[in-house]
C-alpha cells in the first residue's frame, strides 16, 4: 500500500470518530469509523517482513490525534498548551494500544490478535477512569451520548458497554469486507449478519426500556435551578465581585421560591470565596441563606464555594500547603453545600479534579510539577480532594448526590453515590471557559449518560450555561440558553431501585484489565521463550 494511500485511512478514521463529538453526525457513524485503521492495521500486518510495528504506531497517533483535536480544540480556548498536552496524550496512549493488539496479532494469530484488540482498548478506557491521568471524555460509549434511545441498556453495562458495542461491531464490519475481497461469500455472510445482529440486538432491547417510561411516575420533588451567568474568565473572581454575585442569588430567591420549591441549586463557585470549614455557621456569605423569611416554606439550597481545612505538621494531607501567616498546613476544597433554614450545612467536596487545574499529576512524588499548573481564577495550585464520593441529606429526608463539573464525566464514582441513597443528582458546574463551543455540549450531553446508568433525574446548574432538568431515560426536560441569565423551574422523579451498574460499577473494565495482564504476560512469556532457543 502507498504511504499516501496509508495516511487517507489513518486521516479517515480520526475525522469519523471526532464526528459524533463535533456535533455533526450521531453515533451509530461510530460503527465503521474503525474500519480504516483496521484495514490499515492489516496491511502492516501481511507486510510484517518489510514493515515494524512502530511504523504502524505512527499512523494510528495520528488517527488518534485527529481525533482529539477535532473533538476537544475547544480547550485551547481556556490554554492553548494545555489543550496540545491533553490531545496528545490521550493519542499517545491510545495509539500504545494498537501497537500492543498489532504486536499480539503479528506475534501470534488472527483470533488472539482481534480478542486482545477488545481486551486492552476496554481495559485502556477502565485505566483512564482510575490513574492521575484521567481524561475518560473520549470514552467509545460516549458518542452515543444524544442518541439515549439507543442506549437505555448503559444501566446494564456503562459506557463501556458501548465502547465494546462499537469496537465489536467495526471488527465485524470490516472481517467482512476483507473476506469479500477474498470472494470467501460463506464468511461474508456470516460476520454481516453477526454485525447486523449486534447492532439490532441491543438497540431492540433499549427500545423496549425507554418505553417502559409511560407506565407511569413515582414521587417528585420541585428544584429551582439557578444560571447566574457571571463569565469566568473576566468577572466571576475578580475581586470585589463576591458581593455582587451572593446579592444576585438572595434576589432570585426571595423572588422565585414558591410553596412548592423544594430545593435551589446553584452552580460550582456560585459564591467565588474561601470559607473555613470549621466555621460554615458564622460566615458572612452563608448567613443570608440561612437566616432567610419565613414567608414561605424555605427550600434546601445547593451552591458551590470553596472551603478551607487547616492540619498541623502531623496531620496534613498529601496535598496540603504551607500558610506562613498561620503556620499551619492547610487544603483548599472544591466544594457544594447543602444549606438548610435551620442553620444545618452540610459539605460535599470534590473528589475526582481536573489535572493541571486542580492538580498536578503524581506531584506527591514530583513536587516540582506544581510549577506548571494552569491559573484559570480562582484557587490556583493542586486542590483537597476526598477519597471517596458522598451524599448530602436534605430536611425533608431525600438523600442527593451533588457532582461537581468534572465528576459528571465519571459513572461509577455517581454510582457509589447513588448505592449510598441518593434519590436525585444536582451537577454544579462552570462551564464558562469555553464559550458557546462543542465543550459544553459535549458535558452536558455526558449527564444524560449519568442518568440511564443510575436511573436517577438530575438538576443541572451551569454558570453560563447549559442548565438543564434530564429524566432518569436522559431525555432533556427543560434547557437553557448559552450565556444567559436565566431561572428554570422543573419538577423531577425521584429514584429508589439500583441499577445492575450501580450495584456492580465497571465490571467490563475490570475484567478487561484482568485479561490484557495475563495476555501480556503471555507475550512476554512467548519472546523469552523465544530469545533462549536462539
């Protein structure tokens, strides 16, 4: 095959798989979107006498990083830099996997070869969920993200159930293309109908759960969803501020509670101010939504701040920082809090951060990493973070799962919530680094994946948008503008049963990871086997 000839398919693949994350096409492009690279992947396979396979490694990091540039260029809008390093990361190790399924396949056999493909790419996406480095945004299962019709079967499986939907369904597609080539009709049949069948099957299936929503509704609750549209990067934490934004929320308040309101949700850094932990009660920016009228029946409030917890020398925290003033070693939260009119507050932080933001990667065995991270207002330098994820109890006893920004992208740390009682989700949430590009939404798309997996309804509140009430089908109940200061009112359904992924998290993932260990130490196995009978 001509150089030329391999880098179309290399540029093909990378352009059919951003598709679905640009907007332009739906998911179901996903399904051949991987033929080129396999076929690509082939040639340099029959060739492995004139070719190696870190010449095949190139063109798959420049399938992937098309890819990830097309999908997440949005970033550069935010850091240019940070962007470069995230899309070429992400190609990097995505492009290693194919590099280890290519030396399996030549090492071995077709059938080896094809299974390893499915292990290591599952157990790679798995990884990228668990390590200091993830980046799950480009998780296979998540092109299907506004085809939710197709999907109702994620609370089985996740999303990666669907990266193995699209992985399996390009190995037969293009199986059967290559054994048209060799006029071998029996095998042509075959992997087209097993193809045909694997995309059916499941869709069928979804079909029969999503219309399983007219059999009627449990209780509700009513949220009043708050959008203050304060933007980022010019005025959100610019100092002064703080009082501008805490009176704008006490105003739609008082004006738009009714009898029937039973919670407020404001988003991430709704109040850009540091609180101690130790002193919820006695802060000035929390006293006007805990001493409020008593006009009405006065909801729960859910809003974003960052909160403040000291240690001593003997009790810090991995991430804890040094305060000459007090001498204390101390750790800044991102945090969402649940206010009550009783004066009760209850604090959720933050626990999976954004890297190069919120932290720095294995900067406890790299301190001189910290030097790099990316001020973008704010608290800036490596965050507290809690080691698990928790809920908040409201005082009329429902149990909420708050998810701040970046978690929403993570299932199974929203399914331990949900395990733990939580009848609804509230996601709080920026948003307004990015301006009206396919960033947000792309996130808020992800919260629909959030609410087939757990079967629970959410609130969304976005500073600049988009807010948004999703069912627990992911079906879009009410949305709102991009930069656009506005309320949403929405009455949402309470959940109580745990999904078989609730219950039982990534466990493709974990299966996955298993497998490619032992494939991978039977490779190594095999080469010094091999080495010693030379």
């Amino acid at each position: 095959m001509k150089p030329i000839n391999q880098i179309l398919l290399a540029l093909l693949s990378g352009l059919l798989l951003a598709l679905p994350w640009m907007g332009l096409a739906p998911g179901w492009i996903l399904f051949v979107a991987l033929v080129p690279l396999l076929a690509l992947e082939n040639n340099f396979d029959r060739n492995k006498k004139t070719s190696s396979a870190s010449q095949f490694f190139r063109y798959a990091f420049l399938s992937f990083f098309i890819w990830n540039l097309l999908s997440c260029w949005w970033i550069m809008r935010s850091h240019l830099v940070g962007m470069l390093t995230i899309v070429s990361i992400n190609a990097l190790l995505m492009a290693g996997v194919w590099w280890l399924f290519h030396l399996m396949k030549r090492r071995f056999n077709v059938g080896l070869g094809y299974f390893s493909f499915l292990a290591f790419w599952l157990a790679f996406e798995y990884i990228h969920f668990n390590w200091d480095l993830e980046w799950p945004w480009m998780t296979l299962g998540n092109g299907f993200a506004n085809q939710v019709k197709l999907i109702q079967w994620y609370e089985y499986t996740g999303v990666l159930g669907g990266s193995a939907w699209v992985l399996g369904t390009n190995l037969l597609i293009y199986r059967a293309i290559e054994r048209s080539r060799q006029k071998q009709w029996f095998h042509v049949f075959g992997r087209g109908t097993l193809a045909i069948l694997l995309v059916l099957v499941p869709a069928l299936i979804s079909k029969r759960l999503y219309n399983q929503q007219a059999l009627g509704r449990e209780e509700t609750c009513h949220v009043l969803v708050l959008q203050p549209n304060v933007n980022s990067q010019s005025e959100k934490f610019k100092e002064g501020n703080e009082y501008k934004q805490q009176k704008q929320l006490i105003h739609w308040i008082d004006s738009l509670v009714d009898e029937q309101t039973d919670f407020v949700l404001a988003p991430e850094t709704a109040l850009p101010v540091v609180i101690p932990s130790d002193s919820l009660g006695e802060s000035k920016w929390l006293a006007p939504f805990v001493h409020r009228t008593d006009k009405v029946a006065m909801p729960d409030i859910a809003l974003g701040v960052y909160t403040r917890e000291d240690y001593s020398a003997e009790d810090r925290s991995a991430t804890a920082r040094y305060d000459d003033e007090t001498k204390s070693y101390f750790d800044v939260y991102n945090t969402a809090l649940l206010v009550n009119a009783s004066g009760d507050i209850q604090e959720y932080r933050k626990n999976r951060l954004v890297s190069g933001v919120e932290k720095m990667p294995y900067s406890r065995y790299f301190s001189w990493i910290e030097r790099f991270v990316v001020d973008m207002g704010g608290v800036t330098g490596s965050l507290g973070r809690t080691e698990m994820p928790s809920v908040v109890k409201a005082s009329n006893g429902l149990l909420i799962a708050p998810v701040i920004c970046f978690e929403s992208v993570f299932g199974a740390n929203i399914g331990q919530q949900v395990k733990q009682g939580a009848n609804l989700i509230f996601i709080l949430t920026n948003d307004g680094w990015w301006e009206d590009a396919e960033g947000i939404h792309q996130h808020l798309a992800l919260a629909r994946l959030r609410a087939i997996e757990t079967r629970r309804s959410i609130a969304r509140s976005a500073n600049t948008g988009i807010s948004a009430f999703i069912d627990k089908y992911g079906n879009l109940l009410q949305t709102s503008a991009w930069n656009q200061e506005v309320a949403l009112k929405g009455e949402l359904e309470l959940g109580h049963e745990l999904t078989f992924y609730v219950q039982n998290g990534d466990y493709l993932g974990r299966a996955s990871l298993f497998v490619s260990v032992m494939l991978l130490l039977y490779l190594l196995v095999q080469r010094q086997v091999k080495k010693e009978e030379r």
